[in-house]
C-alpha cells in the first residue's frame, strides 16, 4: 500500500469513527424522548450480555482493552537514558491468560516443567500450551501453521515476552528460539506507530543481534516470512557483501533489522540508520557473541538504545560474564527461563557416538561411514572440520571417491557460501563439508546425521555443531572422531556425554577427566569472573 493510499485508509477510518458516535447519540436521544418502557430492562440485560459476549470473543481474538503493563522496574544500566525519557510511551503488555493456561493447578505446572525439563525464575508465570492460548490473531502465529504445539522455550517464553517482561532464555540450539522471540516482536511492532520511508519514520521498531552471517541471515528469513501476513519488513545486515542492498533496504523503511554487531556499528557510523525508535531488543546466542570478542561493539550499539526497552537475551549456557551482560543490558527485575540446565549440555534427542581413532584414520573411517549412513546418496549429512584449508581438502577428497559434495568457509566469498548452502538445503548436493563458521548459522530441515570430522576448539562449539541434527522434535545421530590433539577437551567432552546420558568410550578416559579452566578472549587465563548482580558490603571505619 502506497503512504497515499494509507493516508487516505486513516482519513476514512476516522470519519467512519466519528459517523458511529454521532448515532449512538442520536440513538440515545431518541430512547431519551421516548422515555423508559416498564418492560425495556429486559431489552437492556440482552444488549448488555451482547456487548459482554462480543468484548470477550474480540479479547479471544487479540482485541479488546489492552492489558495492564507491567510494574515500572530498574532500567537497563547500558541504554540511551536521555532517549527514554524524551521519548514517546510504547506500549509493551499484550498478554492475556488463557482460562485453560490459569486453571493448570500446581501438581499439572510441576509435572509439565519435569516433562519438558524447564525452570522460570522467578515462579508465577504458566506456559502455554496450545498456539490458541496465547489469544492472538492468525496472523501473528502464522508462520507456526505446520507445528503441532509450541517447543518448551516457547511456551514457556511468550506469556512473559507478551506480557512486556525482559527475558532471559537458556535452552540448546535447534529449540525453536527464533520464534520464541519473532513471535512477540510482530505483536509489539503492530502495535506502535507505523513504519514509511520519511524521516523520523524509518525504524527499526526492533533489533536483533546474533554472532555470525549465517545464523543472521537464517534469523531474518524466519521472521520475513513469519511477518509476512502482517506487513512486517526484515531486512538483515552483515559483512561479506556489498553495503549498497542493505543500506537501500533501510532507506525503504523496515520493522525489524537482523544483523551482526561489526556491520551494524559501520552503517551506524556512517548514519545509514538510527536506533532512536528500537523498543524491542534482542540478543542472540548471547555467550558466542561474548566469546567472538563482540562486548565492546554490543555496549556501543545498546547505548544508542532507550533504556527503557523490552530486551531478551538468549545463550545455550549461563556463564557468569553471559549473567553480568544480563543484570546490565536488560530492565530489572527481568525473567530466566532454563530449558535443561544453566551448564553447558547437548540436545538429548540427539544420539552421540564418540570414536577415538589416530589423525591418519580418519579419511578411511570416514568413507566407511558414508557407506553406512550415506547408502540412499539422498539424505543431507553435515561434516564439521576444524580449519577451512581442511575443508576445501575433505570437499576435493569426497568428491574424487564420487560422493557429491560442497563446503562451506572462511576464504569462501559470501556469495558462494551462500550458493552452497541453498544446493543443500535444496538437496541438490546431500553433502556438506563445514567449518564452525556455520555451525550456528545453519538451520535445515531433515539433516539426519552430523559428523565431526575434526573436533572443536571448544565443547561449546561441539554442542551447537551437533544441534544441527534432531532439531523440531525429530531425533538424529552425531559420529565424532576424537584425537589425541584433542585430549585438553576430554574432561569437557565426557560431562557433556555423561549429562545427555551417553555411551562413554573407554579410551575416551584415557586422556583424563580434568576440565581446563575456561580463558577470556580478551585476557586469556588472568582474568577473574565477577558477578556484577551482587551489591558490595559497606565497611565502616571507627
């Protein structure tokens, strides 16, 4: 719709307003001069239980007097404070229990929590169910049409999102989180004022920041289409590619920008775009991004933010530095949602087989399992290396022994990488050879088996490689080799194995069950962890 034909869509609408009150009074006028009828109360009861009747069926529907906002708390300590308070309200509370969501007793909440293995602190929210019980209009649960229920950190997510809280979510890759967050955001954006292409008008409403190009650009392709019934633009920003598209999509008016933190604070600097009207703010994969080295740039960007902002952030584990980030970036007091636990665990509907084998075995043993897994030459198989001149290695030796295959790294320009990835996902090529580049990013449907190759520099990378399999509910299976230049990871890899209730090679033991000290990025081992939530004691000298 042209800003003329919405101009005049506003006009109509609001001389359609004002026609509808000029004859209710005139209606009540009329009654007026007629005086009361004996037996009129009875026609007053029905028009009053069809009022009641059709207000409850327009709250069904999303509809209805909003909400009560959540009580005003602590700000977030890293926002533009100036902004908040110059800036126009928003409202952020959209949220209203489902009877079914309020009558769960409980015995029903401590026994779906057990099933789904969640945790919310702080106690009192419920979660949801069934997609009908967060009482929204189709359009906004559009894009969850083929699921049959929400995913834990969904249910769990949304009534506290919609609710206009500040969220922190702790759940594995491949747990529907994308949706967890896209979801209210279309419901908050719809509800502010609207996005044009005049100054002052441009957006973002909302901003997403996640760690790599390609989990980015799977972030924004989830939420275009999941916007799409509603008239909601994504554009999504990251380096590797000309700046001139990007900075034409901004310039055109968007609702929601989906970018990495490098590229984001370049156009920033360049005045390409403004955060001044971003009220809902996301952080993805928070801890990779800590571990990338991005904290500074993030503080940047957060910065340019009102403060009084509904922020979520969400990270597959809860390290004290990803704690702080939380206590500083979001409004207190905020929620934390745990689908499985605070430390560092695997998808458990993944089955993980761990093979420790000598360096030189592993081509050998690789193509032995492509003939076991591999004997339809259909089905999508993921293979992680560890360094890209390994990958373009393991491509050209796949290839030469005929199994069809395409790699995915660093020294890949984007436009090839991205070529790749569309080949598998279009099961064009089953095949594909991937360093940790893409270990986050990828979210295709039906990969059966991901097989690593090489093993990670980090257990963390080790989890989310293998969280590209049994995603959605489905199961699958992870082959790993495991080396002796691997042994420093051992301890690690055996408390993730333990914790998922996985086979335990024994020559895995070999190598010892010592977990080496977690370092910094920025000071390696001297560093000290501090929680910055806690207050420091007064000492007082006499």
């Amino acid at each position: 719709m042209g800003e003329a034909e919405e101009k005049r869509a506003r006009k109509e609408a609001k001389r359609a307003r004002k026609e509808e009150k000029r004859a209710r009074k005139e209606a009540k006028r009329a009654r007026k001069e007629e005086g009361a009828a004996p037996d009129a109360d009875g026609g007053k009861a029905a028009r009053k239980a069809a009022r009641k009747a059709a207000k409850q069926e327009q709250q069904g529907a999303g509809g209805g007097a909003p909400p009560p906002e959540p009580p005003a708390g602590r700000l977030a300590e890293v926002g533009n404070l100036e902004l908040a308070k110059a800036g126009a309200p928003f409202r952020r509370a959209f949220y209203r229990e489902h009877p079914d969501v309020a009558s769960m007793g409980g015995a029903r909440l401590a026994e779906l929590r057990e099933k789904t293995r969640c945790s919310v602190e702080p106690a009192g929210s419920r979660p949801v169910t069934k997609f009908t019980e967060l009482g929204l209009e189709p359009r906004f649960t559009h894009a969850c049409r083929n699921f049959q229920q929400p995913s834990p950190i969904q249910a769990e997510c949304w009534p506290l999102a919609l609710g206009g809280q500040d969220v922190v979510g702790i759940a594995s890759t491949g747990s529907g989180k994308t949706l967890a967050f896209g979801i209210p955001a279309l419901v908050h954006i719809a509800a502010q004022p609207v996005v044009t292409s005049k100054p002052g008008a441009l957006g973002p409403v909302a901003l997403v920041l996640g760690p790599t190009r390609e989990l980015v650009s799977q972030i924004g392709e989830v939420l275009e289409e999941a916007g799409a019934k509603c008239g909601i633009k994504t554009a999504c920003i990251y380096g590797g590619v000309p700046k001139e598209p990007q900075c034409a999509a901004l310039a055109r008016g968007v609702h929601i920008v989906a970018a990495t933190p490098g590229r984001l604070q370049d156009l920033m600097e360049q005045g390409k775009l403004t955060l001044k009207r971003v009220t809902y703010f996301v952080l993805d994969e928070a801890d990779r991004m800590l571990d990338m080295g991005f904290q500074p740039v993030i503080r940047a960007i957060a910065r340019q933010i009102r403060s009084d902002r509904q922020t979520l952030m969400f990270s597959a584990t809860w390290p004290m530095e990803v704690s702080n980030l939380a206590h500083e970036f979001l409004r207190g007091p905020y929620s934390k949602v745990t689908v499985g636990s605070d430390d560092l665990s695997a998808s458990h509907s993944v089955k993980q087989i761990v093979e420790v084998c000598e360096p030189d075995e592993r081509d050998g043993k690789l193509i032995g399992l492509l003939g076991k897994y591999h004997k339809s030459r259909k089905n999508r198989i993921l293979i992680f290396v560890l360094y890209k001149k390994e990958a373009a290695r393991v491509e050209q030796f796949l290839n030469r022994k005929g199994f069809p295959c395409v790699a995915v790294h660093g020294d890949m320009g984007q436009r090839d990488r991205e070529k790749s990835v569309k080949q598998f996902h279009a099961g064009e090529v089953p095949l594909l050879v991937a360093t940790d580049v893409a270990a986050r990013g990828l979210d295709i449907p039906d990969v059966e088996y991901v097989m690593n190759y090489s093993f990670p520099l980090t257990v963390e990378d080790y989890v989310h490689r293998i969280g590209r399999t049994g995603r959605a509910g489905k199961s699958g299976i992870s082959h790993t080799f495991f080396t002796v230049n691997d042994k420093v990871r051992s301890g690690e890899l055996i408390g993730v194995l333990r914790e998922a209730k996985q086979e335990i090679p024994q020559e895995l033991y070999k190598f010892g069950t010592t977990i080496k000290k977690k370092e910094s990025k920025l000071y390696g081992a001297h560093f000290k962890e501090v929680d910055l939530s806690k207050k420091g004691s007064k000492i007082t000298f006499d």
